[in-house]
C-alpha cells in the first residue's frame, strides 16, 4: 500500500510530527513500540485531537486493506497475486467484490481482466488473495500500472480499497538513437559560461520541433539521452540519466531536468570544477550504453569543452570507445582556439555517423553561440538516416521452357547526399521453391548519392501446369549508410495456365457528352489463356469520375457473353446515357468483363478497359424578362423571358421555368408564384428560346400600390448540371397600384318597433355603393337580432341572395319577410350584413360591411289558445 500526504508548516512552526501506525502483521510490534514509547512518558497520540486519535485507531484496526504488488513481466505470463487483510475479528461473514482497472497497462494487452468478490468467514483467515495473470513479452517498454479496486463490502468497511499492480519492464526498449551528451564544467569555464552551456542544452530539448520535425520521424520515433558532467580525469557524473525521449512532453521533461538539477537559478548546483581530461569522461560514459533499458540502432558520444587535455589517453579512450560498439563521437569546440580545434579532429572525434559520414567537430567561437551549435548539431544526429523498403511483385508465370525475370523494386525515402547506401538481398522459400519454381538469389544493392530507386532481376521457371498461384521472399539486411523499414518483400508467381478473359478494343461513339446524353459503347473481349472460357458470364459498362472501379461507381448496362474458345474474341455495341448527376472534367466510361467473376481466370487484372470522355455541361441564363411597366392588381397581363444556354454542353430533358411576383429582387418565400412552364427541350450550346405567359395579377387583401418585381427563374429544381447555378434569375421591375374598387354599406334599416314570437315581420335596408368602382355578381346579404347595441355574437335569422350591378353611388333598398322564433322575447335590435361571403373584393371595405339598426323592437310572447281534451262516450 501506498499513502501520499500534503504536508504544510503554519506561520511560527519548525516542525511536523506524523504519527504512522502500522498494519497487518506489524500491528503487535506497534503496540509494543507505543508501550516503549508510553513507558519513557512518549505518548504516542500526542497533538492529536480526540477525533484524529479516533480515526488513527479505526484505521488500524477495523476494516478490509488491499496490498500492492511489484513483478517483473517476464516474457511468459506470469501471476500477480494481490492481498486482502481483514484488520478485526468477526462474528458473521464479511464479503467484498474486486475489479481490475487499466492505468498506464492496458487490459487484454499487458494484463488479464479479473472480477469476483471474496468472503471471510468467523474464524477463518483474515486474509485471501486475488489473482490477476500478467501478459509477458518481450518488447521494450515502460513500466506499467493497474489497478485492483475493492468495492461494495457488506459486513465491515473498506479502509484501503485500492492495489497498485507495477509491472516492472524487463525488455530493452528499442530507440533510434542512444546520445550520451559530456559537458566540460572545467575550472576555465566561469560561471555565465556554465550557465550558457547548460541552458543551451536545456533550451534546445524546451523546443517542439526538436522532437515534431527529427526525433519523430526515425523508425522508432525515439531517442535516448543522457547528460554527464566532467573536468579533471576523476571528476565525472551522470547529472541526467538515461531519459526516454518519444514525445514533445518528455522532451521537454527532459529540458526541465536539466534546469532542475545543473542551473543554480532553478534550484540545480554546478557539481565541481577542475582540470580537463575528455578521455576518462569518455572511459565513464561507455558502460552506461550496456547498462541501462535500452537497444538502439545507433550509439553516440557528444563532448563539449574549451580546452585540451593528454592527447594520448584521450584518443586511447575514444579507440576503446569505438572498439566497444559505439559508432561515432562527435565534438563541440567552445572558443576560437586552434589547438583545441585540432585537439578535438586529431585526439577526441572518431567512428562513422548515421549516413556514413565521418565524425565532426563544431567551434562555437564563444559560449553565448553554443546554443545555436547545439541545434546544428542535434540536428545533425537526430535527422534519422534514409530508410530502405522492399517493394512485394507480381508477375505472370509464362510458358513451359522459357524463363520469366521478375524485377524487384528497393527504394529510399530520401536520396543519401554524401555516402552510397548498400543493402544485402537474399531470396527465401514460401510455397514457391528455389530450383523448382524460381532461381535462388543473392546479390548488393547500392544507391549512389542522390539516388532513391534500384531495380535488380530474379528469375521465374515457366509452365504450363494449372495449379495455384505461389509466392517466394525476398529479405533486406546489412543495410549500410541507411536503417531498414520494410525488410521483406512478397514476390508472387500470378498462374497463367487457364482461360484470360482480356479487353482488347474500348471506343465510344463520342468522347464530349453531356449529363443526360446518350452514346454508343464498341468493346472487343478476346481470351487471351490457353483453355477454353465455358463459363456465361456478363460485361458491364460504368461510369466512373476515374479510371479505377470501384463502390461508388455508376452502373450503366449489362451484356450477357460466353462461352469463348481460348484464342477467340467478340465485339459488343451498346447505347449508354450519361446520368445527370456528374461533374464537369475528365471522366471515364469503365468497361469490364466478367463483372460477377463467374469463369475462373488465371488473371483478373485484365478485364477493365477505361474510356477516357469529357463531360461538358450546360449553363441556362435567363437573359431577360418583360413585364408592362405598370399595372393594376387584377389585372390580366402578358409577362415574356428568353433564356440562353451559355455552357459548353447540351441540356436534355426536362426542367422548369417559374416567374415570381416579389417586393425584392430575389428570391424568398414569400414571394407570390405566378406561374410554372416545364420544358421538355433540347438546348444546344448557344440555342435560346423566348417564352411568353398570360397571367392575372393577385388581387387580395395583402396587396399594396408600390415597386414590385417580377422574377423569371429557369432550372428551378437543378434538374439540369450546370456549370453555373447563380445566374438562372433574372428580373423586371414592374408599379402596381389598387384599382377602383367597390364599397358596400348598410343603412336606412326598418323594422316594428314591436312584434309577438312566432309572427313574420318585414324588414327593409338600403345598400349604397360609395366605392370608385361597380360592384357586380351576386353577394349574400345576412339578418340578424341581437340583445344589444354592439354588432357580432349576433343570433342569424336569414340569408339573401343579391345578383346585379351596382354602380358607384347607386342605391337600392331589399325588403325581406322574416318569421321569429315562437320562443323568442324581450328587446332585440336588427344587424344587417352585406357581402357576408366577400364574393365583391372591397379591399379595406369590407370592414364597414354590418351596420345595428339602434330602434329596439320589444318581441311579446304570442298568446296561445287553451286546449281541453274531452272523452266522447259512444
């Protein structure tokens, strides 16, 4: 188990004192110690509140406590074996269920995923343990954690409910680079000098592109640094061990590291200063290669220093360096000296560099330019080499007695500038076998500098044996000047003893087309193989935005073909039409044999043939749209637009024109339609086409005198692929005023003053037309009676027909018998209501349409005759 503690000193405090009771089998010892302890007049709860002491003693001693555990992976599955400590004694079982959780470890990866629940029983042991099995390998990597929760306990609670499982790496992880970095901090570099040398390290790992643009792009996409200090021959010290380097993250905890423990403004110390001796600190830098976790492809030596020191101990150690497997030490001269220049060329530097080159030496010409000399050589060292890939081949066996060379593609991913690169090939048996089926084979390729790309020849045993295909390996290794990336490459020997359905011929009728046109398709299949094809199978002709097929394709037609005898052939034409769907540019019509692959082939490669074609399309313009330049609303108008095909291509089929009336000049939804033309054309390139249209303007109670719009639009659903979409409206300006209207009103209304329930009475009113124009047709006058002097929610009694003409001013007075109800009584007042359907469009004037005749009429119930029944006796 494992505690973590925020500890904090209160103003005027110079001391905390924590009180740690142990656990499980150390429980008697701790008591007997706090006896001790209380015997010398030490009280071990001292300072402590009664709660704490509490909760101190209900930690110890009561509750369910999971351990930890620590094991090394292994490179077979191993078991982690967690314990669980009941602390007190029980009367009735206790239970508690577990689950493992990932941390850094991944469940199914680095650990088994485990469940259950245990149970402690009155008497039984306090402890039970839980088993998580551990997945070995033997790849390198971090140590990794996860976890062992403990939950839902019934019977006692859960004190400590949590186990960390470490799984302690036991593999060398694999790094680009190892970098051992040797600082000089020599009694001739001062203060402000060691503080450049050691920020200027520190700033160049602060930097993301050290890790984004270099490190990242080796075949691990990481680097293992360390830092020594040095100075005299026994003065050394690895300030910063071996770090792990495989993000801008842990680059830059690198950087802080550095800071941290060398920089005095960050808390760090300059460890010592004396005499300079580069070879003993080359001597102690070597080891640590052999002795820490990691396995690089490149080892390397980094010194920086300012002075000299015994030539011959130091080319000794830099020998010994190179003798024991560290490819290359490099150096940075500090200062404008010579002789340390030449010290460094003559005594310290040595071995070959990534991509062949030798070893090198920077001057920083004063301490304030080592920083950028860092960069420049970081830079240098952390450029991965050029990677080397082996390309897979497939080719077609051929004939009995010949021999087919097969060429074998090895390229770089980027060309080596100053040293060739050379990599060994050896041929390798799969199901293919050497001496049988190809010529077993060895040999060098070498890339010149510059060069990127080599081909070499192996050679195929040729037949003509049906049988399936087969493979042989080819294996990259030894590569100099340059790391391997892709080490195997997969030659196929494709069969060719069977029927081979091949496309020999492909044309179309035309190569420009347009969305919608249709055009003949000429193909020409010839079984190219050496048996019979006996099989029916079917040929189909997409369209494609490609010369490749694939899903998102556009069938087009099928053809239903076969048997073909080997050595035969058959012509097909075929009408296909464009969809109207596609894009302007180079397409493809795709025509392909045996789509449903239902005749066995020795090669199915062959059965596409693409047709190049370009596909133009069309653009409608509406030139123009006339409209009179002023109109009334109701009024029956003449509205004409031309329309222009300004593209390259054709349009076909069938699209729409509408015109709209509009307060703007575009398009919006509350625009009114005023009609719909469907064309059902051809329109070449260039063609025009003029369309005139009779409509009645609106003429309702939205409408308003002003500027309106009318709006001509072609292609209103895009039916039609057009090259340009924004330029199918086109508008006229049109002035729209109200006409004359009519205006009906109601008065002069007459009726008695007093009548009885279930009478006729007559009633008599006065229509006036006092609008600007007749009104004409028929209309619907309306009686009603109501309680009061307020019109609506008024009691109907009858409707009239009205049909005429009445003229503006004119008058004419209705009279019309009504019978009311037998129940009715009390005050009523006459409501007429004119127009009651608004069959005579009076724009505003209809709201002046019912008009209260404010004479009340008293309506009396009728006397009724009494009725007696008699019985007649016979």
């Amino acid at each position: 188990m494992s505690y973590e503690y925020d500890l904090t000193l209160a103003p005027g405090e110079t001391q905390i004192v924590m009180h740690l009771a142990a656990q499980n089998e150390n429980r008697t010892l701790a008591t007997t110690k706090a006896g001790a302890l209380e015997a010398l007049g030490l009280d071990l709860f001292a300072g402590m509140s009664e709660t704490e002491v509490q909760q101190l003693v209900n930690f110890v001693t009561e509750g369910l406590v999971i351990d930890d555990v620590t094991l090394v992976e292994g490179n077979d599955n191993t078991t982690a074996l967690f314990t669980v400590t009941l602390l007190e004694e029980i009367t009735e079982a206790v239970t508690v269920d577990y689950e493992t959780a990932s941390g850094t470890a991944e469940a199914g990866v680095d650990y088994i995923s485990a469940n259950g629940s245990l149970t402690f029983l009155p008497g039984g042991d306090s402890t039970q343990t839980i088993a998580v099995e551990i997945i070995g390998d033997t790849m390198g990597e971090i140590d990794e954690t996860f976890f062992v929760n403990l939950g839902n306990a019934s019977g006692t609670v859960i004190a400590d409910g949590q186990g960390i499982g470490t799984i302690e790496n036991d593999d060398l992880i694999p790094v680009d680079l190892e970098l051992s970095l040797l600082v000089d901090v020599s009694g001739s570099v001062n203060s402000s000098e060691y503080n450049l040398q050691i920020a200027g390290y520190a700033n160049i790992f602060d930097d993301p592109t050290i890790y984004n643009d270099l490190i990242s792009r080796g075949i691990d996409g990481s680097v293992a640094v360390n830092l020594i200090v040095w100075s005299s021959s026994t003065l050394q010290q690895e300030s910063i061990p071996w770090t792990l380097i495989n993000s801008v993250e842990s680059s830059q905890a690198f950087a802080q590291d550095i800071r941290e423990t060398l920089l005095p403004q960050f808390g760090g110390s300059r460890p010592f200063s004396g005499g300079t001796s580069p070879g003993p600190a080359i001597n102690f830098a070597v080891p640590l290669f052999f002795n820490n976790d990691f396995d690089s492809r490149r080892q390397t030596i980094d010194v920086s220093g300012d002075g000299t020191g015994n030539s011959s101990s130091t080319s000794n150690a830099r020998d010994n360096a190179l003798a024991a497997g560290i490819d290359v030490i490099n150096g940075i001269v500090i200062g404008s000296s010579s002789s340390v220049f030449n010290f460094y060329q003559n005594s310290l530097i040595g071995g070959i560099n990534s991509d062949g080159t030798p070893a090198f030496a920077f001057q920083a010409n004063t301490f304030s330019e080592f920083e950028q000399v860092i960069r420049d050589k970081l830079t240098f060292e952390f450029t991965p080499p050029p990677k080397i890939s082996i390309e897979d081949a497939a080719e077609f066996e051929g004939n009995s007695g010949d021999v087919t060379q097969f060429l074998v593609t090895v390229t770089l991913d980027r060309p080596n500038d100053e040293q060739p690169v050379r990599v060994i090939y050896t041929t390798d048996n799969d199901t293919a076998i050497a001496g049988e089926d190809y010529t077993e084979a060895t040999g060098v390729v070498t890339f010149a500098p510059g060069e990127t790309v080599q081909t070499f020849i192996v050679e195929v045993s040729a037949d003509t044996t049906p049988e399936d295909n087969e493979t042989f390996l080819i294996n990259l290794s030894d590569p100099t000047n340059a790391d391997i990336v892709r080490s195997q490459g997969l030659i196929t020997i494709i069969n060719d003893d069977e029927p081979d359905l091949t496309i020999t011929a492909a044309t179309v009728s035309q190569t420009v087309v347009s969305p919608g046109e249709t055009l003949d398709t000429n193909w020409t299949v010839t079984n190219v193989g050496i048996e019979d094809a006996q099989s029916s199978w079917v040929d189909s002709v997409y369209y494609s935005e490609d010369d490749t097929l694939t899903g998102g394709d556009i069938l087009l037609v099928d053809r239903g073909a076969g048997p073909l005898a080997a050595g035969a052939s058959y012509d097909r034409t075929q009408a296909v039409t464009i969809p109207f769907n596609v894009t302007a540019g180079d397409h493809f019509l795709l025509v392909q044999s045996d789509r449903q692959n239902t005749q066995e082939e020795f090669n199915e490669t062959n059965n596409l043939a693409p047709i190049p074609i370009e596909v133009v399309l069309p653009d409608l313009v509406v030139n123009s749209v006339a409209a009179p330049a002023t109109a009334n609303f109701g009024d029956t108008i003449t509205l004409s637009w031309d329309v222009t095909n300004l593209g390259v291509g054709s349009a076909l089929g069938t699209w729409r024109d509408r015109l709209y009336l509009s307060t703007d000049e575009t398009i919006s939804g509350d625009d009114r339609l005023l009609v719909t033309e469907v064309r059902q054309n051809t329109l070449a390139p260039g063609e025009s086409y003029n369309q005139a249209a009779s409509i009645t303007l609106p003429l309702d109670s939205n409408i308003a005198d002003g500027t309106y719009f009318i709006l001509a639009q072609t292609d209103l659903f895009g039916e039609q692929q057009e090259s340009d979409n924004d330029n199918n409206v086109n508008i006229d300006p049109i002035e729209l005023s109200i006409p004359p209207l009519p205006d009906i009103v109601v008065s002069n209304i007459e009726a008695p003053i007093e009548a009885f329930s279930g009478q006729d009475i007559v009633v008599s009113w006065t229509l006036t037309n006092q609008g600007t124009a007749a009104a004409s047709g028929t209309w619907r006058d309306r009686v009603f009676l109501s309680d009061d002097l307020n019109v609506g929610g008024d009691q109907l009694f009858d409707t009239f027909e009205f049909t005429g003409v009445l003229e503006p001013g004119e008058s004419i007075t209705r009279q019309q018998t009504i019978t009311l109800p037998i129940d009715l009584e009390g005050d009523r007042y006459v409501v007429v209501s004119t127009d009651t359907g608004n069959q005579i469009f009076e724009f505003t004037g209809d709201n002046n349409n019912s008009t209260l005749n404010q004479q009340v009429m008293t309506v009396e119930l009728s006397p009724f005759p009494h009725h007696q029944t008699y019985k007649l006796l016979g």
